[in-house]
C-alpha cells in the first residue's frame, strides 16, 4: 500500500461539526452523506488527480467550476491513496469524503469525461440501509 494523504481546510465555511470527542454533532439530522471513490485507471493517468487531492484547492487546480448549489461546495477533508485493485481494473486511486447536499455526480462525470477513466463511487444516502453504487463511464465525444 502506498501512502495516505489526508487533509482538512480550517475554516471551511461548511464545515461538519464536531464535539470534543471527535463526533459529529449533527448525526441525527442525516444530511452528511460518506462517498468512497475510486478511480479506476493506471497510475500516470491518475497522477493530476492524486496532485491535486494533496492540496487544499483539488476542485480548482482539476478545473471543475460547480455551481453554488454543488455538493462539491461543502466538502472541507477529504483523504486519498494509492490503492492495487482486482487484475481485471488494474490500480486506482481511492477517495473518501464526506459531503452536505447529495452526491456531486457532476463532479463525478466531468472527472470521467476529462481525464477518460472510469469512476465508480460508493455511497449510502441517509435513511438507506445499504450501499450504492455508481459508475461514471466517460462520454463518447463525437
């Protein structure tokens, strides 16, 4: 396993926040949602991602422009890593947040349609009692 990366913004103007112990305050409210990542696609096509995961304006240096109302807006840590996956996917680079609002699935299909990778995202909306998952395929440019 390679190394992980994670980082927190202070002063996020979104920030979840936390008791003394280190737990969400607001957990009852279900508004918080965790998505997990990967980005399935060798090392070198994924480098600008991990890049840009290991600073504090990943969404900016990707060239994402979200609208106000974007999920993308509250997230203010994230981790990453480097991660071997099945033969058949070959490496990824493996994400986890948490995010206020839903699943930025624009977010997920610009990352997919700019950087031509498959991403597929794991996520359990509030009230659900499993997991979801969702693959973003690159789009056909004609």
């Amino acid at each position: 396993m390679k190394k992980e990366i994670t980082v927190v913004l202070d002063n996020h103007p979104y920030a979840r926040e936390y008791n003394w112990l280190g737990g969400a305050v607001d957990i009852k409210n279900h508004s918080w949602m965790h998505i997990n990542v990967k980005f399935l696609v060798k090392p070198e096509k994924y480098e600008p991602l991990l890049k840009a995961f290991s600073t504090n304006e990943p969404f900016k240096q990707l060239g994402w422009k979200g609208n106000q109302s974007c999920s993308t807006k509250s997230i203010c840590s994230w981790t990453v890593r480097q991660s071997p996956v099945a033969k058949e996917e070959g490496d990824s680079l493996w994400l986890a947040f948490e995010c206020l609002g839903g699943v930025p699935e624009e977010f997920f299909q610009y990352i997919s349609d700019e950087f031509l990778m498959r991403v597929r995202i794991s996520y359990c909306p509030p009230y659900a009692r499993k997991w979801l998952v969702k693959v973003f395929e690159p789009a056909i440019k004609s």
